[in-house]
C-alpha cells in the first residue's frame, strides 16, 4: 500500500483526499498521476504544519510550567523535553511501522524500525504523493502531542523515570495500535469511523493514558481535605500558561491543516485553509463559552478555565475541521468549552487530581468532538463515532492502566510524600526552578 | 532606643515613608509579609473549587529610634496607615539594649 | 468585484499585485489566466503569513504582561486571549463584509456575515487567485493586531467586559469601515492613498482608539504627583517583554509578506522577499536609534525604549515595505525609532498614560510611515498621504471616544480606587498571575 | 558567478543542490533551465527556513536570560536584541560581499554593501534559482546566531557597548572570511572540507570567539573559590531557558532544513524533509544521552544538563544533516550530548567561565560534527574536515582574541568588581528584569 | 505582652495556624526566610559541580499575645509544628512594650 | 540570651555566615529586605522620566546567641559586612525572654 494512503480518511473525504493526484499533472512528459509540482506542495505542507505540532511541545511545557507550583517547575520542564525525546525515538523504532505497516483492516501493524524509501520519486515517479520523511517527520509529532498531555495530568508526583516508561510504551504500543484501527487502515476505518485530525486518536487517547494515571497514582498531598473538601492548589505563573495555550493555539493550525495530508491540488489548498479558519473559530468558542459561563456561575472569569477552553474548542473541532461551517464549527467549539467549565469541578468532586486539566481539556472535548461529527460530515454516523470512542477507550484505559500497575508494583510511580513537600525540583533534580526567589511562600 | 514594628497595607508604604521622613527618621527597614488577622481574608473560586485566602499581603517596617522620638513615630505611622477599614495593622514596640552602625562603628543614638 | 481584487493596492503596485494573474500560466490546458499552481502559492503565503501574525497575539500578550505591573498580569492574559476571540467572531459576524463587499469608491461595504465561495477553483478556472477561506483567515488576523494595540495602553485600570465591549465594536464597525476607504477600494483608494501593509489603517487605527481610551479613562493612581510630576511604575517582568517584541517582530514578515496577497510568480516571490528584508532592517534601525538615542539623553540604554524602538520601526516600514532600499528601510525604521524615545516622555508631559507605549509605537510611527511613503514610492504623493492619516485619524478618533463615553456613562469603564490598588487579578479575577511570590513588593 | 553558486556544497551534495535546475522545468515556453515554481519554492524555502532561525535570537535571548542571575536578566535581553541588530546590519554593509562576492577559491570576497539584482528573473529567465533578497535574508540570519552564541559565555560581566563592537568586527569581518572559505568558494571548498550548515562555520565560529572572550574577560567574582574550588551559579529561570531551548530547536529546521538551498524539485524535497528528521532525532538523542549520562554520574539529572544536551545533539548534526540515517543521526546526536556533559565541568576546571554552556554546546559539539561528516559521507575525508576545523578555529580564535584585547586595553571590556555585585540591570541600565520581587535573595 | 517569634518548615504552617485560631489567637504576621542550623543545608550538583546549599527555606511567625497565653501559645506551636527531623526550628520569645491597632487607636491587649 | 539583628548588603551574607562560623554560631535566619536609610537611592530614568529608588535591597539577619557571646558575634558581623561606604547597615540587639527549639523540647541556651 502506497504510502499516500496512509490516514486515507473514509467518509465523504476521500474525494478531497485524493485530489492531488488529479490535478497538477501538468507535465505530459511525466509519467505518473502526480506532478512533480504537487510532491513538492504536498511535501512542503507537511514540513510546515509538522514544525508547527513539533512547538505544540514547548506550548506544553509552558502550560504545565505555569499551573504546576514552583517547586515542580523544573522538573515539568525536563519532562517535556524528555518525553519528546522518547516519543520520537520509539516511534522511529517500532511505532510507525506498528501503526501503519501492513494493518490491512486489522488490529495493528509491524512492529519494525521504520524506514523511508523515496525510490520512485528520485525515478520521476511521484505517485507516492510525498516524501517518506515529511510523512514520517508529521506522525512523529502527533505521537509527542499524546504524550504532552499525559505530563500535565499527572504532575507534581510522579517520578520521572517510571514516568518516561510509560511514554516509551504509549508511543511504541498503545498510541500506534489504536492509530493502526484507524488511520493505519485496520478495522475501525473500514467499519465507517471519520477522525480527521485526532480528537480521539490523539487527544483522547492521551486523556485515557492521564485519566488511569491520575487514578492510580492519587491526588496530590493537600489536594482534598480529609472531610471531602476540595482545596484549589493555583499555579505559579500564569502568564506561562497564557503563552503555552498561544502556542498551543498556533500549533493546532499545522495539527489540523497538515491533516489533510496534501497541498498539491487547489481543493486541497481550499480544504486546508478552511481548517484553518475553523480551527481558529473553534477555539474563539471555547475562550467565550468558558468566559461567560465562569462569569455566570461564579460571577468571576476564570483565567485558568479560559485557556482550558480554548484548547478544548481546538480538541472539539479536532475530529472534523473540514466539513463545518465557521458558525457550525464556533458552537462546536463552544460547547467545548462549555464541557470543561463543567468537567474540572466534576473531576474534582470524583477525587481525581488531574493538575492542568488535560483530561476535561483533552479527554471530554475529545469526546464530544468526535460524536460530533456526523453533524457536519454525512459520511460519518453517530454510531459508527460511539463505536470508535468506546473501542479506542476502553482499550486504551486497560492498556495504560496494566502498564501503571506493573510500574507501581515494581520500581513504583511516586515520590516519598517527604519528596513531593518538599517538591520534585529539589528531591528528583536537585535544583531549583527559580532559585533566587523565596521558597516559604510556596505554602502560604 | 526602641524598636518599632509596624504592620500595616502594602500601598500605604510611601505614605509612611514620607510622614517618617517628615519627622527626621530618615532609616528603617521594609520586608513583604502576608498577614492574618480580623480581616478574614476573602473566599475565592479557583477551578470551580471554593477556598479562603487566610494570608493577605501586607508590608512590615521595623523603625529604631531614639527615646524621646517613640511617641511622634507610633503616631506619624498610624495617622499615615490608617484607612478606617479592617485590616490597616499593628504597632508593636520593644526595647533595644544596643545598637550599632557597621560603616564606621559608631553605637547608640549615634548609630541611628 | 472579485476576491482578489480586496486590497488591491493603487499606486504603482498594481503591476506587482496582478503579476500573479499574467505568469505561471502554465498549463495550456486551463481556461483561466491563474494556474493552478499560482492559486496554491497565493493561498500558501496567505496561510503561512496568516499563522505568523496569528502568533503575533502571543507576542502582544508577553510584551503586556511584562509591562504591567505583577497584580494585573493575569488580567491582561485574560484580555490578550479574550480580545482575540472577540474581534475574530465580530470580523466573521459583521467586520469582513463592512470591509470589503461592495464599497465601491464609497465609505463602507455590506453589515452581514461573511460566507466564502470557492466555485470557480474547484471548477478549475483559478481567477479568483486564492481560497476565500485563506483570505479571511489573513483578514482577520489584521484586525486582531488592532484590538491588541488598545488593550497596552488602558492596562492596568480599565474593566474586563466594558474593555471587551469596545473591541467588538473596533473589529466590527471602526476598523472596517476605515478599512474599506482603502483596502475595500472605497474613496481613499480612489484619491490615491497608499498603505501597504497598515502603517495607518491597522496600526494607527489601533493607535487612535487607544489614545481616546487613554484620554477618557484618565491616568493609573499614582503615576502622576499632586505637583505634576511623572511616576515611573515599572513592569514587572522585562524578558517577558523581549520575548513579546521578538515574536512581534518574527509575526511582522507575515504581516507585511503577506500583504502582498500573492506569491503565484517570480515578480511576487521578489516582492515578498524585499518585503522580509526591508521589514527586518527597519527594526534593526529602531533598535539602534532607540539604543543611541537613550545612551546620548540619558546615559543610559533604556532596555524598555529599545523594545519599543524595534517595534516602532517595524510600524513604520509597513506602509510601504516593498519599496524603499535596504538603506532607505533602515533609516525609515530607525526615525521610528527616534519618534518613539521622544513620543513616550511627551505623552507623559501631557498626563496621558499609556501603560505599554503604544500610542507612541503605533500611532506616532504609524503616522510617519505614511507620511514617508511618497519618499521611495512614486506613485504616492504627500498630500494624498496626509488625506488618509487625517481621514482616518478622525474618523477613528471620534468614533472610539464616543464608544468609550457611552460605556463609561452606562456600565463604567474603570475599576474602583481600591480595586486598583489591590490589582485587577485580585478585584476582577480573584487570583493572582504569580501567587507565591510575595505580593507587598509591589508597592517597594 | 551566480548568486544561486552561493553556498553549492562540494563532496557530493553538488548533485541535489543543483537539482532544482534539472527538474521542474515543465514550462517549454521557457528559456532557462529552472522553471518559474522552481524559483517560487526556493525562494519561499529561504523565507519560511529564514523566519525560522530569525526567531532563534528569541530562543538565544530566553536560554540565557533563564541561565543568568536576575540581576543581569534585562541586560542580557538587550544584548541579545541589539546583538541580532548589530550583526544584521553589519552583514548588509559589508559581510554579505566579505563572504560571496569574488572569493574564487581565495581567503575573502569584496568589502562592500550587498546589493541584490533580480533582472535576470524579472525578465523571464528564473537560472539565478531563487530571489537575491531571500537569499541575503537566510544567509543574514545565520550571522546573528553566531553573535548569539558568544553573547551567552560572556554574560554578567562583560560591558554592553564593547561587546556590541565585537559583535560587529565579528558579523563583518571575521564570520565573513571564514565563511568565505568554504560557502564563498574559496579555498577550504576548494581542498574538499564539507559543512553543510554550519557546525564548524557557524557554530564552531561563535564558539571559539566565545571562548576567547571568556578567557580574556576572566571569570565572573565568585564563579571560583581562592582554593580553585568551583561555585555553581544557578540561573534564574529554568522555565525561560527550557522555552528558549524549544525555539532554538524549532529554529533548526530552518537552519538545517533552509541550508539545502532549494525547494524547487522532488529531490530538493526529499533532502529537506531527510533533513528534518535527522535533525530532530540528532537532539533526541543528545537530550537522552545527557540524561542518562547525569543519571549514572550524579545520580540525579541535571535539567541544565539536557536542554545542553539537546543543542549538543543539533550542533553535531548540522554539519551533515542530510547523510546520515535516522539511526546514525542519533548517535551523532547522542556523542554531542555526552560531550557536553564531560565539557562543561571541564572548562570549569580550567577556569574558564562559561555562564550558559557555549562552547561545550557550539564549540565542543561543532568540532565533533565536523569530523564526524566522513562517518556518513563518501565525499568528506577525516583529513580535510581537520584541516577544515583547524584552519577556522586558528583564524577566528587569533582575530578574536586581538579584538577583545585590543577593546580590552582600550574602551575596557569589564564592569567594575562593584558594579558586578550590583548586577550589570542596574549598573548599566538602571533598571530590573523584575523589580517587584525581593532582591536580597540573589546571594542566598 | 509578649511577641512570639517562630520559625518552622514551611509545610508546617497550614497546621500551625489552625492550632493557634483554636486557642482563639487570630492575628500573626508570617514571614518568608531561609534558615542555617544544625540541619546543615544539603550538597548538591550543578552542571558538574558540587556545591552546598546552605540555607533552607523556613518560614517565620511573629505572634504578639496576651501574657497569659504565652505558654499555650508557644506549646501549641511546637506541637503542631514538629516533625521530630533536624530543622523543625526555634520559638523565641521578648518583651514587648506597647503595641497599638492602626485602624481604632486601641492599645495595649484590646489591641491584639 | 540575646537576638541580634543584623541589617546588611547582600553580597556580604556569605562572608558573614563564614565568619559566624568561625566563631561556633550555627545557627541564624535570614531575610530579603528593603532598606531606607542616608544611602539616598539611586535616581533613575524609566522611559524618560527621573525617579528615585528609594529602597535598596539588604539581608536581614536574625542570630539569637547566649550571653557571652553577643560581643564577639556583633564584632564578627560589623567586621565582615563591612565596606566602609554609605549603605553598610546596622546590627540592633535585644533581650529574649526565651527559646524553644521544636524538634527536642529543648529550651534557653540549651536550645541555641
Ligand atoms: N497578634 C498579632 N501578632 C502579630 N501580627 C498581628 C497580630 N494581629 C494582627 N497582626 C497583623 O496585623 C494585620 C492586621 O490585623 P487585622 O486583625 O486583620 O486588622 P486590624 O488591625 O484592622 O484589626 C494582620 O494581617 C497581621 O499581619
Ligand atoms: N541561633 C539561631 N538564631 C536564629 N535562628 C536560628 C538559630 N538557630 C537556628 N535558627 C533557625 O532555626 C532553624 C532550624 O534550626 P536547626 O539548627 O537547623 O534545626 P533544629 O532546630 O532542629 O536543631 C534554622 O534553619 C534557622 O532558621
Ligand atoms: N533607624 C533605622 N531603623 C531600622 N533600620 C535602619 C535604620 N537606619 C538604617 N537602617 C537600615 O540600615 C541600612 C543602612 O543604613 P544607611 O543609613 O543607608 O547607611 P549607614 O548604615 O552606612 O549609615 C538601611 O538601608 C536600613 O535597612
């Protein structure tokens, strides 16, 4: 199976999909389907969106820098430098090719080192659409999204290494089995399932991953009080978390528009900047809705639940930034926010400690996202999205959960309660965050 | 020699500085405390999840002066300090056995 | 009126703006003067430029939040994130169509929602140039950088939703109307007015309404003595600042690369790379001139002033950055750079503050770009420059002041003495953008 | 010669760097070889790859400004913006011709201002392969990063204005004629060395001027105990320099991926994205190796160590991103982060004091990448990549040294013992990075 | 009237204030500090180096009270702030000579 | 048993702990502090316009020390923290009434 074919999207979208192929073929001489022209455009396209998802990391790690306390900080920082490093590795050597190599309407692919081939372009034949790299190089990216979003939910306790095993395995197992039913061909994209760009490949599978987490390894110390009282712990730097969400934001053009796999036809160019602008508004109704409605119920906005709002619009339009309009795709996104107003507190109230919000965020607006397809996508039933996201959920909850379990069982998840007062920073990494300022207010 | 402790609102600070200055005092030393009295604090929302701030900000002046000086001091500060409003601090004063300018060396009421 | 014909620039540039059309022709096949590959390159640049200035609501966020002081940093996150959603929905609501449909030499377009049609290419006739999607996308972006230009100067004091009030009605009614004089082809268009990229019609747009807030709201407590004397209140974080400047300025080569609207021919891919050069050495000639300037008065590099030198010139290259030589650009950039070391303390002088400098960063050099305009381009005159900076400067001027007095004589438009005193975060918000580091500094 | 000859990269490379001629030209109408799209990709590839190492001087400015006190916090970001000012117009008013123009196998070009001419491209015929303007902008960029990196070794102590001068002897003179030698064309092209973005010619250029400012300048008071015992001085930011370690690896796509020179045909398109991964992969594995490197020494790992790390990892890589396989380009990224690791407390114990770990980054790891361009490339020999380093570094650290002597006993190049205590903010600017929060604790 | 100066670990503070408003005290003023003590800092690695931290972050309490209540005053801290681990930290007590509230004028105990 | 209460630059906290070791004192708490004093501040220019600092930044050290020792504790700091400019600070010293260190129980000079 060529390449191209990869994250082939069935419903209605294969048209679009496809077009590169159709048109552009502006050389006679040329033997193949594909212009040179259109292999370049389709190329370029993923390069440009890929950086642009591979920054979404340094939004990570400044969102979870700023809503982690600052004795935390430092070692959140390393995490998400880490488990980008760890992510892309294991997705070079067993991931990708588990997620798309000879899937054939199966449950999973090879698990081999990958490696490109760009034989029959460099022969003039550029039916393979892209350049394995640039293919490579925009998978790559998502796997770290996935991982990103776990380090926020199970922050200011986890130890760091235990951690980064889990990522290894999210990234080399659970991550390309689920991506393989899917976007690899397997079975779940022939029984009828339509997930654009991820909202539950992606982001609910990292909000499964987080949500077993932060189940298995409890709250926080001081997080709910003995009588069941809830006790808000704020983060420690607010305007990071703001640039984190900006970045985040900029990142979801390239996460969304570099989706639609090409750019070598004008429907193609067409498809992608309406992604664009749908992501864009999409986002503007998670910021609203959760303005407003924090301003509603507790006649203050929430800065914190702003920002979760935006990213849980950006996650609701995730799974099918194409087809809405900009009306239909901000009350998408509105909705989004308006679930992540209402799910924080809930999470709270079910005792799990989930520090930035990633499972609302990432988890329920994936959700919602998801079933929301068949709104604006007839290709797509409603049945067919609940199938996926239960298949995709409950699979990824068990897997996640046997892999926490087997690591608190052995080398264990969590630092000494006599680590986590005195913070990860000092007791895991020996230093400091921001050693020059105080450190006593850190519990006043 | 005494030494006055004065708490009171972080924005009154060049208020007081300036009454002090009035008055000749011409030292003292200012630390950032939170502080935690009557004025309750005040309930917050952060997340959806209610808590009461007990510690609110509040700027601490610690004044040595001599003898004679005490009085109009403890007065200038709370003339200069005082808001009306819950909250506005405290003057504590104690006795100082000696007091010392590193500079040249100089003690007692030479030193202030 | 075809798409492509929004902003089409007068003056001489015509030739440029149209190269794409008459190029790149390329397959004979096509009924249609634009190829398809042109159609792709246009849409591109509008997507990659567009994204860039996007970004630029990070930069506006930093380089605000480390120039206020700490107890209303997370309030001004809050505006940056939330101004940016508001004038994006106000734009597709209104702003887009008032702006750009059927102005007609006129002095507005069409009050209705903005729909995008994109028939024609995916019939294969590539005349309108680009997506309608991709369009918008840069449109709106434009209309944002405005709203955050208001949002520096009344930092600090002015009400979250009274705020957010105004900027619905800049991006709906205000920008687009003065918008649509020129770059809607309306009367200024016509007169033969020249701004290529906004130096006037986004920047001292921003400027003006900023000024007349700035007026009408009245001075921070404290920053003016009894005795007339000026107060410095410093910000409270300088490398969140460097770091708002420095993605300004990288969002600055899709702000003025963008605006050449096209990159589908050689000639467009010339423009557009003089555009980056030209762009780039006008803030080196800001920097330098503020940093000189600042060292000859003060004896001292101001790092605050050098920032707002950088900025200055970028504003002031981008009524024609396709223009000048690389020398022109930079001496262009760095009299940006001298206006805005001098602009700032004459503000002051006149009791107005404006928190971040931009009044005197947009408006003051915002104005002396269009006014050097005709220097390195021919085809615009001083009189017709000096018509469009008055026009809209009172169009603009009158228009903002009348908004903010209907709002400050119904719901109020600053916040009470001691919500002041104790910081917008904490009065408006009920958190802190840095709770654990001590707060009573900030009065030291 | 050509402009597009600018930079054609010897052993090997010649064949894809010049493909862009060869293929693409579907226009038959056309003189030349290279068509019209082939001249739009390139130029677009040096402005979107251009942007991207723009906005490195971001990410120099945020890594520094994390690892300094904060008490030389805004002097750092001043000297990191005017440092990209400096640099960039000294590159326009004579580095861009000291290093391309007529260097004909020689040691330096013509000392005069850049000037670009499109005429050829204007008039149809598209040989020059890309826009003058694009060209200057990608190659102008580089220059800056090579400021960047000595700005980082000398910080707290070294005075704004000399160092400013430096800055400009180096952008306009010595980078040029080093980089004449090998980009220009001249004579180390010539012998056979192979740089393909610049680990020696970049990188290992700012660092060895690094380190000759650092040995000449002295160690900052109290870095070294009188008994030779080494002070640790922690940085005041570990979030700032985590994101600026994220923007200097996003901007090395452009660095790497940009130094291909062309976009214009499939090949170029399949070396770039190679060039991606390779990159990538080359920083995951110095961000693992310093980790696990850490982990066995210190038992503890060391954040500053990783974020090190990783730029170790894309310093090894640059010099030849596109030859190597995945796996390969990972362990050349991995050596660079070992090398860190065992560098930067080696300088320590030489006394020299490197604030932000420069040289063990760009010096240490650009020697490495250097030599080991053979590993992966029949075309390089072990031989003339030595000669290739010897040669640069013998010239840079020489003419260096003289300048910083020749600063030092004239202007001065340190502020005074009292003044260091202080901290250079409020010194030399009179001001603080972050004035509102305690200042005592800098010596705590 | 005493004034009561404590300085604890941090994450003792919660706890320590909780007792003190169950004795009925409800003012004290808290400060950030470091500490140098027995507890003799910890050596760490920075970038290859090692290197001592000497002082640790404490907290410090100031808590004027009624001479009657010292005693309990002063026990119920150290109870509630003790860990039994090298660092736990120190009470002092002094004398204090006046203390007034700035927002009545009260002196003396009605001023507490 | 005497509190000292030193008010220093803060580049001299090092040479002052050293020195206090020297002398067999382990034990002390420190503070940032903002000091206003004859060392008039600094005027500077922020974006065009002069203002003066009025407060400058200072360590506060707080050493309680039996007394025998608090002559040759005060030397010991006067004599490290000296420069001899203006700004070099104070040492001011008090009765303590008592101590109490927490983890032990221990109280008076036991507990120093
Ligand atoms: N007993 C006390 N000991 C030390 N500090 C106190 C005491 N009581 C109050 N304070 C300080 O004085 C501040 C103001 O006191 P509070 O009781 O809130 O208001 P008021 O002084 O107006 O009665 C407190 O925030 C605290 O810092
Ligand atoms: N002589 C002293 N003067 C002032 N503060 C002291 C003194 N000794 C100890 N402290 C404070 O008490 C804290 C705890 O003391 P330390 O000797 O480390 O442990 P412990 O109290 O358990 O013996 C120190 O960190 C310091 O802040
Ligand atoms: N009367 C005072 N009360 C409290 N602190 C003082 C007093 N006078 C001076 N100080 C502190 O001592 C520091 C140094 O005093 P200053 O008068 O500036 O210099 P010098 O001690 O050399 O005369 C001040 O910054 C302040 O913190």
């Amino acid at each position: 199976m060529s390449k191209f074919k990869n994250r082939l999207r069935r419903a209605g979208l294969s048209g679009l999909a496809l077009s590169a192929f159709a048109s552009l073929s502006i050389s006679p001489a040329m033997a193949g389907e594909v212009s040179e022209t259109a292999y370049i455009f389709n190329t370029l396209s993923f390069m440009i969106h890929g950086f642009l998802v591979m920054f979404m990391a340094a939004g990570f790690a400044m969102l979870e820098s700023g809503l982690v306390r600052s004795k935390n900080v430092a070692t959140i920082c390393l995490k998400n430098v880490s488990l980008y490093a760890v992510a892309g590795l294991m997705f070079y050597v067993v991931g990708y090719n588990a997620m798309y190599m000879g899937v054939d309407g199966g449950f999973m692919g090879t698990f081999m080192p990958w490696s490109g081939d760009n034989a029959d372009a460099l022969a003039g034949n550029f039916d393979g659409g892209y350049t394995a790299e640039s293919d490579w190089f925009f998978q790559m990216v998502f796997v770290a999204t996935t991982a990103s979003i776990v380090s926020g939910t199970v922050a200011e306790r986890i130890k760091l290494w235990p951690f980064l095993v889990f990522v290894a395995v999210l990234a080399a197992v659970i991550y390309p089995i689920t991506g393989s039913w899917q976007w690899g061909g397997g079975w779940l994209a022939e029984m009828g399932f339509s997930d654009f760009a991820g909202s539950t490949l992606v982001h609910s599978v990292g909000g499964w991953a987080a949500l077993s987490g932060a189940i298995i390894l409890g709250a926080r110390k001081g997080k709910f009080g003995a009588d069941g009282s809830v006790r808000p712990i704020p983060g420690s730097s607010l305007p990071l978390a703001t640039l984190g969400t900006f970045i985040l934001w900029l990142g979801w053009f390239g996460f969304n528009g570099g989706s639609q796999l090409a750019l070598g036809s004008a429907a193609d160019a067409i498809a992608i900047s309406t992604i664009y602008i749908n992501t864009n508004i999409a986002a503007v109704g998670g910021v609203l809705a959760a303005m407003v409605l924090t301003q509603l119920i507790y006649k203050k906005v929430d800065l914190t639940m702003v920002l979760n709002g935006a990213l849980a619009g950006l996650v609701s339009i995730t799974a099918a930034p194409d087809t809405p309009t900009l009306a239909s795709a901000f009350l998408i996104g509105a909705v989004g926010g308006v679930l992540v107003v209402i799910a924080v507190p809930l999470l709270d109230k079910l005792k799990i400690d989930d520090v930035v919000g990633a499972v609302s965020v990432h988890l329920v607006a994936g959700i919602w996202g998801t079933l929301a397809v068949p709104l604006t996508n007839d290709g797509a039933t409603f049945a067919g999205q609940l199938t996926g996201v239960a298949a995709v959920g409950g699979f990824v909850f068990i897997a996640s959960s046997i892999v926490w379990l087997v690591l608190k069982f052995t080398v264990g998840i969590r630092v000494s309660e006599e680590d986590e007062m005195l913070g990860s920073d000092q007791a895991e990494l020996g230093l400091e965050a921001y050693p020059e300022f105080g450190r006593g207010s850190q519990t006043i | 020699m005494k030494m006055i402790m004065a708490v009171i609102k972080p924005f009154k600070l060049d208020d007081v500085r300036e009454a002090l200055s009035d008055l000749g005092v011409d030292g003292m030393t200012v630390t950032e405390v939170k502080g935690f009295g009557r004025q309750k604090g005040h309930a917050e929302i952060y997340r959806g999840a209610e808590y009461t701030v007990h510690f609110l900000p509040k700027v601490k002046l610690e004044v040595a002066v001599k003898a004679d000086l005490v009085e109009s001091v403890i007065e200038a500060i709370a003339a200069a300090a005082q808001t009306g409003k819950i909250g506005d601090g405290k003057i504590f004063t104690y006795d100082m056995s000696s007091v010392l300018r590193v500079r040249t060396g100089e003690t007692g009421d030479e030193a202030l």
